[in-house]
C-alpha cells in the first residue's frame, strides 16, 4: 500500500514539477541500493543434537556463545548465522527424521550435528544427496571417512588419531599384550582395526577382545569383568562413552579390578570427559592412565571459561570453533547465498519424504570454503585436513584423588616426551612420564599379567629320553606318579626361584602310554605352538626353525655342533719322520739345497786351488754332497770367492732354522701328541663315505644333510655308552654332537676319543614357550641371574661333573710346518744368490771384452769360446793359458765359416 501511495504522488509531481520528480526517483534508487549493500544476509544453518546429554547441552551453550562473540567482533559481515535447532533425544530414527525436516521444510545451508557415529551415518548420505555440509564435532568413529562424501567435515577429532598415542605408551612399559574393551556400536568398533594395526606395529599383540552392548546392565557389565578376572593379562584398554564408562568403572572398582596388577588405559572418549565426571566415577578411576587432545592455554580460552561458568570439555571449544569457522566460510560465499535456492528434481509423485527434497545452489561453493578456512580457535589450531580437523599433541593423563595429573604428552614427531618444548627429543621409555600412580597406589608399573585365577598349574612338558639321563632324567613311581630331575630341572626350578612373582607350574613327560619317548624334539616344540601345553624344559636347543612357532629364554647354557674321533697310535708309523713338514716345503726345501750347491759351484769352480773342479761328474757330485752336507754343518770345502761367502751365512741361518723346527716338531709328535684323531677334517670325512654317528631326535641329523653327507650313512645313537659301542665295533668313523654332550661323553672315555676340527656355533639350551608369552621376558632376566650367581656353578657340578678332571683338547687339522711358515727366508736367500750370481756374471763378461768384441769370430762362436773359458780350471800361470782366439787357426770358407784348431 505504501508504494502505491507513493507511484500516486510521483505522478503528481512529475505533472506539477518535472525536475522534482527526476530527483525524487534518483534519491529512490539511492536508497534501494543502499539496502542491498548493507541488509543481513541470513543462512540458515540446521542444528541437530540430543539435549538430553551433557554434550550436547554444551554443545549448545557453546554455540550461542560463539555467535555472539563472533558477530559482536565483525559487525560489517553481512551474513549471520541462523539456527535451527533439533533434538535427536539419542536416537538414529529421530536425528534421520530431523535433518530430513531441516532439509525440506527449512532448506538449511548447512547441519551442525548429530551427536554419535551411528546417527552421523546416514546422515551424511542425506547431506550428499542435499548438496549440504555435515558439520560433527562429536562424530569420532574412522569409519565415517570411508564414506567420502565431500560433504561431511569433522570439527573434532577422529579416533583413530589417537592409536599411536595409545601404542605408544604400551610400548614404552614393555608390555606385550592388551585387552581391549569397547562398546559394541559404531563408535567403538571404528577404532578396532586402527588400534590394532598400531599394536601390532609395536610387537603387542591383543590377547581378547571383549564387547560391551551400549544398553548393556549392571549384570551384564559384571559378567563380563568375570571373565576378564579369568585372564592373564591385566593391560585393559577401555574405548567407551557416558554414561556406560560410568558404570563400567564404578563395577570393575566393586569386583577389586582397580588393584596393583592391573594396568588401565582409557581412550579420548572417556579422557575428555574427567573433568566433569562426578566425584563417585572419579573414585572408581584411581590410577587410570588416559589421553585426551593437548588444549594450549590462551587469553581467549581464560575469557571463554569466565562467561561459561560451568563445566567444560573439549567437545564445547569445537563446538564454539565450528561455529566460528562456519561463519567465516558463510561471509566468503555472500554472493552465492544471496542468489541462494534450493531445486527440486524431477520426481513422480509417489516418493518418499527421503527423496521429496531439493538440492542446494551454495553447497559446492561452501565445502570450498570451509576447506580453506584456517584460524586459531579455543581448541587450537583449527584447519582441515582432507575435512579431518588437523590433529593436535596428546596429553598423557594420569586420574589421582579428584583431579587430573598430566603426566606427559605425545606428539607425531618426538613421540612421548615430559613437556612441550622446541628441544624435546624423541624417546620410547618410561623415564619420558612423570610420576604415575597406578591402580592400588603402586608407583611401578605393573608387570602387565598375571596367572589366571581359574587356571591350572602351568603345564611343563619335559622330554623322555633312553640316555644322557644327566640333562634330564624322567622316572615312574609305583603309584604312576612321575619324578622328574636333571641339570635343566634343577635349573629351571632355580630360575622360577628367581622370578619376582610365584608360579605355580608341573612337569609333564613327553611320553606314550609305554612310557617311551612321544617323538621328536621338533614334534614337541610343535606341541606347544598347538597351545597343548604351556612351555618346554629341557635340552632343546634354539635353532632359526623352531623360533618360528615358539619363543625362547635367553640360553642357560653355551653350545655348538662338533665332530668327536676316536684317538690312534701314531708312534708305529713307518714314515713318521716326513710328518713334520708338508710335501710342499719338503719339495722346496730339495730344490734350495740344490740351487745353493749350483750358486756355490758358479762362483768357487774358476777359483785357485778351488774343490769344485775336475770331470764334469766330480763336479756334480761336489755340488750334491756339499748343498746337502750343510743340513749338517759337515762341509770341509773352502769356499774362496767372497759373494759365495757371503751367500753362506745366510744360507746357515735358513738351514739351522729349518732344522730346530723339523727337531722340535718331530719331538712333539714322539711325545707330546702320542695319540692322533682317526680323522681330522670333515671334508675328508665325507670323501671317505663312512658312517657317521648322531643323537636320536637330534637337529643335527639335518645339520649333517645340510653338509651332503649320505643320509644312508648317518647311523643314530641314544646314550654315551651307545655310542661308544659304536666307535668299538668301528660301525662309525665320527660322530657329530652338541659339546655338551661331547663333554658328557669325554668325562667317561676322555682317554681314547677327541673333539676334531670347528666348533659349529648354536645358541645354546633355551625354556621354550607359547609366542608372545609375558613369561619370556621375565624369565629370560631370571636365566642371567641364576647363570651369572655361584648356584650354576653347583648344578654344574652335580649333574654333569666336574669338567677339569679330564680335559678335552681339540685337534687342530693339521700340526705340520708349511712352506708359508718359511717362504721369506726362501726368498730373501733366493734374491741374495741370485743378486751375486748376475754380479759375477757381468764381472766375468767385462774380463773377457776382448773375446767379445772379435770380429773374426760369429757370434757362434765367440759363445761357444766364452762357455770354454768360463768352464775352464783356474791354472796357476795365467800366461800359459793362450786364449780361445790366439790358440785357434784356420782359413773362412766361402760360406763364413772356419777351421778351429782345438787345443794343445
């Protein structure tokens, strides 16, 4: 009606005053655009959340007070938030029913809600189809990410952010295995496979895995910490909401589960809930160990927590924080909200309320937005990640007397650390926390298991075994009962002693209903990888097969595979003398004492009054008898030239070397080793084809098929006295074994057999049990306790003797001298001789230029004139001795050739 009025007296005015009404117009149309500019612009956002819990009542609260906080700071944005609230009272059905309204009839831009994992997911699906953004604060399950829908932000913090925190504290008190308690929802069975993945990449293993139903009863609770209190492992891990944690806690406190063995760890679900639960839930909790997101103290916090005035969580800051970043996203999209609309499909007319809704103009360019917002909020630091919020540092709490101790914190790149610093540094350990009680006001950790209450004794299998009844030793008594002993009894008995806690346990024989052996040591060890029994005592060595099915101690005892050989008489061999030295330096001790017979001939034959002339055969026999004379120092020849001297002396130091070795080594084998092995090396061994012996049930039946020995030669053998047998009858040529039975063996028949060759490491004799058991960690400090005290010197002592009383020496495999004990005095000789031969040479040849330098002669010949002369006897009147050249005569034939004229 008013702008009726007002097209009436502009008429008026344009026929009274033309100008007039051109101005009035242009004022008009100043006007109108004005109120464009600068009118709010609503947008309408959608709330959907059970005002009957805590949460959402300060979700709320928050919410409120973020709007106005925000506005009264950025009075020049033109949009303002609107809500529409809804109460899903807790229900799926109800908050689908809600959003579906909001989205029809109310043709929200944006939901802020729902409250659990479960109502989120389907509605998500409706945001999606919508074209509207799904904003969860409280939402936490990882299994809403698998969606992908780009239209749903989380504004809290996933679940599965927290698992490497979780992880991380496990890992740093040695335990290794876990109970995991969670309700039986989408909430909880979203964290299951990602808290697994992190155990298992700490080497944890969860032992069960018990399921609470989020309407479950006192009785219910009960009957399921009855079964927990069955179990050995006392490490719970609990991933629960209100108000189940509540009684969950308040039951396990009344059975006298928050006791010093157990170990409790509560997830962000219950962590972010401590400092408003009421005090009868806080004294259930006493010693619970939690994490829950590290909110940094800021002036904006401090400011927050005054107006609130009640108490607040971290679920209320994201609350405020998703407010605020929606706002900030709805300014930076104003255009396309003002043109906002929503359009409607093409559908028939018999649809569903699910599908008679439109689809939103603004949501792609709101998602947009939203994922490029970045401030810092009261939470922290507020930005998405892929539409996850940015995960934050975790703290380390610690529940004491009413409040709350931060006992640490864990972040992604230094792991758990004391406090938050630039210098802080990555560590695993417990020393990283602060001081933590635990449940029953224990300062140490609890060890993390414990025995069963319901269970038997632990059930130790022992073997059953016909010989070296030393290590263990399995007897029956009249009424049936077994008596059990040994050196690895009595060690493990000491070793339990030694634990910090009593274990009740009995001995088991390996053993049919003869009372024979039941198999193998492999089939035993695969017993209690079956989890038929509990552990294995005995003489079972720790080998790379078996430490696949089971876990072993550290060993009590060191060993290795070696080859035992009966002792022969080496005294009565013919050629015993020729033992001393190898074939090698024999032959190159030959060809030395010839070569210095030829060098000393070389240079002493052309000497006066030199012993090395005469027929070519006396020559050759000087040469042999005074090269082989000086083995003895027997020479009664006068060596005249001084470079054959000189190569003397040195040579009488190789000789006299030579011979004090061949002297003491020879005296050796006359007396000292008087007994020799049959066989010294194990590859002679297998060339020699012969049988070989080993331990029945033995691992080192395929340690010899492993170094190709013939499996129809391996003849087995159960006891010491067996095998002795066997090496007397001469049905074996050796026997391979672990040393500590070799040495069993040697302490009774040490005179006629010996340890030959390598020593094959192994790792010895370990406890052998179920893997991942608690019990091998503790009961490997145990064996280093026992074996390092003077007790395992009496075990040693009582079962398998005293060792020193017969002494066990190991041959080597081979006591000969070799040429490579010599060759540099061979060489250093060899080059001195060779040096002073090339002098004399070349002095001969200077003497003699004349002879050389006759160009009557051809080169044939002047050669053959120079062998003469260098053969020729020294005469005691050099002139009487005409030289080749003057002593020849003749005339050249036509071809180049000459008459010689020998000799006179």
């Amino acid at each position: 009606m008013m702008f009726s009025n007002k097209s009436a007296d502009l008429k008026r005015a344009s026929t009274s005053c033309p100008f007039g009404y051109h101005l009035l117009c242009l004022v008009l149309i100043l006007l109108s655009w004005i109120e464009n500019v600068f009118a709010v612009v609503p947008v309408r956002v959608g709330v959907v959340l059970d005002m009957n819990t805590n949460v959402g009542k300060m979700g709320m609260a928050s919410m409120n007070i973020a709007l106005a906080d925000f506005y009264a700071k950025n009075q020049q944005f033109q949009t303002r938030l609107a809500l529409s609230i809804r109460d899903s009272n807790g229900d799926v059905v109800s908050a689908a029913a809600e959003v579906v309204d909001l989205l029809k009839n109310e043709e929200v831009e944006a939901i802020i809600g729902p409250v659990t994992s479960m109502e989120a997911y389907f509605v998500i699906y409706l945001g999606q189809k919508a074209h509207v953004p799904i904003i969860s604060f409280t939402a936490t399950s990882p299994s809403l990410t698998t969606i992908q829908s780009p239209y749903f932000f989380r504004s809290g913090l996933s679940d599965s952010d927290q698992v490497s925190a979780i992880s991380a504290i496990v890992e740093a008190f040695g335990w290794r295995e876990v109970t995991l308690i969670y309700v039986d929802d989408e909430f909880g069975q979203g964290i299951v496979p990602f808290l697994s993945e992190a155990l298992e990449e700490k080497d944890v293993t969860i032992t069960y895995r018990s399921t609470i139903p989020s309407s479950a009863t006192s009785d219910q609770i009960v009957a399921e910490l009855y079964k927990l209190m069955t179990m050995q492992t006392r490490v719970l891990i609990v991933h629960m909401a209100d108000p189940l944690c509540y009684s969950f806690f308040m039951e396990a406190d009344r059975l006298g589960m928050m006791s010093q063995e157990y170990a409790w760890i509560i997830t962000d679900a219950m962590g972010n809930l401590l400092n408003s639960m009421k005090p009868d839930v806080m004294e259930s909790m006493q010693g619970v160990v939690g994490v829950r997101p590290h909110v940094p103290r800021t002036p904006n916090l401090e400011q927050f927590q005054e107006n609130y005035k009640s108490e607040l969580t971290v679920f209320g800051l994201w609350a405020y924080d998703t407010i605020t970043a929606l706002a900030k996203a709805a300014e930076n999209v104003v255009e396309s909200i003002k043109n906002a609309s929503f359009l409607m499909p093409n559908t028939s007319s018999y649809v569903t309320d699910l599908e008679n809704f439109g689809v939103s103009s603004v949501g792609s360019d709101l998602i947009r937005a939203l994922s490029n917002i970045s401030f810092q909020g009261l939470a922290g630091s507020f930005r998405f990640n892929g539409q996850e919020l940015q995960s934050p540092p975790y703290e380390v709490v610690n529940v004491v007397g009413s409040g709350v101790r931060v006992v640490g914190y864990w972040t992604k790149k230094y792991g758990i650390v004391r406090e938050l610093s630039p210098t802080t540094q990555v560590s695993t350990s417990e020393s990283k926390f602060k001081s933590i009680l635990w449940p029953g006001d224990r300062i140490s950790p609890p060890k993390g298991w414990v025995l069963p209450v319901n269970e038997k004794n632990l059930r130790v299998l022992v073997p059953v075994k016909d010989g070296f009844s030393e290590f263990v030793d399995v007897s029956w008594n009249s009424d049936d009962s077994t008596k059990v002993q040994g050196f690895c009894i009595a060690v493990f008995d000491e070793v339990i002693k030694a634990l910090p806690y009593g274990v009740p346990y009995e001995y088991v024989p390996y053993a049919t209903e003869n009372r024979t052996s039941a198999g193998s040591y492999d089939e035993m060890v695969y017993q209690v990888y079956l989890k038929k029994y509990d552990a294995i005592v005995g003489d079972v060595t720790i080998i790379a097969n078996r430490s696949r099915y089971v876990d072993f101690t550290l060993p009590f005892t060191e060993s290795g595979v070696s080859m035992l050989v009966p002792y022969i008489n080496s005294n009565h061999k013919a050629w015993l003398f020729l033992t001393p030295l190898t074939w090698q330096l024999w032959l190159t001790s030959f060809c030395a004492f010839v070569t210095i017979g030829i060098v000393i001939w070389i240079l002493e034959h052309r000497e006066r009054d030199s012993d090395f002339t005469g027929t070519p055969c006396h020559q050759i026999g000087m040469v042999m008898w005074y090269s082989f004379s000086t083995m003895v120092f027997s020479q009664r020849e006068i060596i005249r030239n001084k470079f054959a001297r000189i190569i003397m002396i040195f040579w009488f130091f190789v000789v006299l070397i030579l011979t004090q070795s061949y002297t003491a080594n020879l005296a050796s084998l006359l007396t000292v080793q008087q007994l020799t092995p049959a066989i010294t090396d194990i590859q002679a061994l297998i060339k020699t084809n012969a049988n070989i012996g080993y331990q029945n049930g033995s691992f080192v039946e395929e340690f010899l098929l492993d170094k190709n020995f013939n499996p129809s030669r391996l003849l087995p053998y159960n006891s010491p006295e067996e095998l002795n047998e066997l090496f007397i009858n001469r049905s074996i040529a050796a026997a391979f074994d672990e040393l500590p039975y070799i040495n069993v063996f040697l302490s009774k028949y040490c005179s006629q057999y010996t340890i030959v060759g390598p020593v094959y490491k192994t790792d010895g004799f370990g406890f052998v049990f179920p893997t991942g058991s608690p019990l091998v960690s503790d009961m490997s400090k145990a064996v280093l306790n026992v074996t390092e005290s003077e007790i395992m010197f009496q075990i040693t002592e009582t079962w398998l003797g005293d060792s020193s009383s017969c002494p066990t020496t190991s041959y080597s495999a081979s006591n000969k001298l070799g040429l490579e004990s010599f060759v540099g005095l061979f060489a250093i000789v060899g080059t001195i001789a060779a040096s002073f031969v090339v002098v004399d040479l070349a002095i001969f040849l200077y003497g003699q230029g004349n002879l050389l330098r006759n160009a009557d002669l051809l080169v044939r010949g002047r050669m053959t004139d120079l062998y003469k002369v260098f053969i020729e006897r020294y005469r005691s009147t050099p002139e009487s001795t005409p030289s080749p050249a003057q002593g020849r005569s003749g005339t050249t034939n036509g071809r180049g050739t000459r008459t010689v004229v020998p000799l006179n």
